[in-house]
C-alpha cells in the first residue's frame, strides 16, 4: 500500500507542508527524495513535474503538483481524516477562500517583498497585481484568523494548515510582520501532534545531509 503514495520532496522546501498534510491524512506513503539541481531535472522526475520542482504526488495513476493543490486532493481523496469541510457544507466557501489566498495574493505578496519588487504608485500599475499591497494582504489574513480558532467552522482544515505554514515560515524567516493575532493563530496549529512529526522527519533528513534546520 505505500507505493499507492508515492511523496517527490526535499526536506527544505515547500514539501514540508505535504510532509505535514500526509502526517495529517494517516495513510501509509513512500517518500522520494530529490535535492535540488540535476536530479530535479532529469527526464524521470520532469516525467511527474515538467516544472522539474517539488513538492509533488502520485496516489495510484493520479499526479498532483503545486502545494496547496496536493493539500486540497489529500483532503478529498482521504475524507476520512476530517480535512475539508463536506461538498455541501456551506463552510466549503472559506475552506477554499482562505486555502488559495494563501497560495495567491500571500505567496506573491512575499515573493515580491524578498526579491525588493515595488509596485509603482500608479492606479493603472496597481490594477495589475491582484493582491494589492503586502499591507492589504496581511491586513486581510489577520481578519480571518484574529478572532476564530480555525478558518472553516471552527475545526481544523487543510486550509489551515497551508495558512498556518506560511504564516510560521514567515516570522521565523522575517518575510512576514509578527503580529498577535498570527501568533496566537499558528501556536495552535504547529503543536499538532503530525504537525510535530513532520517537523521532525524533514530535519533528521536534513541533519543526514548536513544542513541545520531553518
């Protein structure tokens, strides 16, 4: 059974998230390896991801890439785990509002940030970024987390999770303000149990390799 999931991943990258999803979900997986360079762009792996990048997943004959799509397939394609709000729940809405915010505007908002892009102040430039401002972005995600203890319904979800993760990965690497309301959000999410098992197998494959521990 664990070659039915097969999990493409290096264990300092945005496979930790996954890594985290599956520890989540339960069910027995194979993870592989690949470190960044060659390996990710050998014909074998652009086979799984013509991106050549990871993370990425193989459940029997279906492939899946891009982070917050292989949390949103887990949560489906495992129902069992509790993971995403039923198909017909009205709390289906911010499930996914909440999941792909984080995967748009919050993701281009840092990148952008890190690499010291600015949007030029000019109401037609900035009709073409879809997340606005970094103030807006951050302004808006604090609202959703500051007075809930979870994003859809008041139980854990993969939206959470993949919100979570970028929020914890932000302040620790300062790419993100701290602020109160994140901070109290993601201390109930990274003491998770599988939360902290994923944790801990990324870094002991990061210690094999050499590397500390972000």
């Amino acid at each position: 059974m664990t070659d039915d999931l097969v999990f493409y991943t290096s264990p300092m990258s945005r496979g930790r998230i996954v890594r985290w999803m599956l520890e989540e979900v339960g069910a027995p997986y194979r993870t592989e390896i690949l470190g960044f360079g060659p390996a990710m762009k050998e014909a074998a792996y652009r086979a799984v991801n013509p991106l050549g990048k990871v993370p990425a997943l193989r459940h029997g004959a279906v492939t899946v890439t891009e982070t917050a799509a292989i949390c949103a397939y887990l949560a489906d394609a495992f129902p069992q785990a509790g993971l995403a709000p039923p198909p017909a729940d009205p709390q289906r809405g911010p499930y996914y509002r909440w999941l792909f915010f984080a995967a748009g505007p919050v993701e281009a908002a840092v990148t952008n940030q890190t690499l010291g892009v600015t949007v030029p102040d000019d109401p037609r430039m900035r009709g073409m970024v879809g997340y606005g401002s970094m103030a807006e972005v951050l302004d808006a995600l604090e609202g959703a987390v500051r007075d809930v203890d979870y994003l859809a319904g008041g139980r854990f979800s993969a939206a959470d999770l993949y919100v979570g993760s970028h929020l914890g990965w932000g302040m620790a690497f300062g790419t993100i303000e701290r602020r109160p309301a994140f901070e109290a959000y993601t201390a109930r999410l990274l003491g998770r149990p599988a939360a902290v098992r994923a944790r801990e197998i990324d870094d002991r494959l990061l210690a094999e390799q050499g590397q500390a521990p972000g």
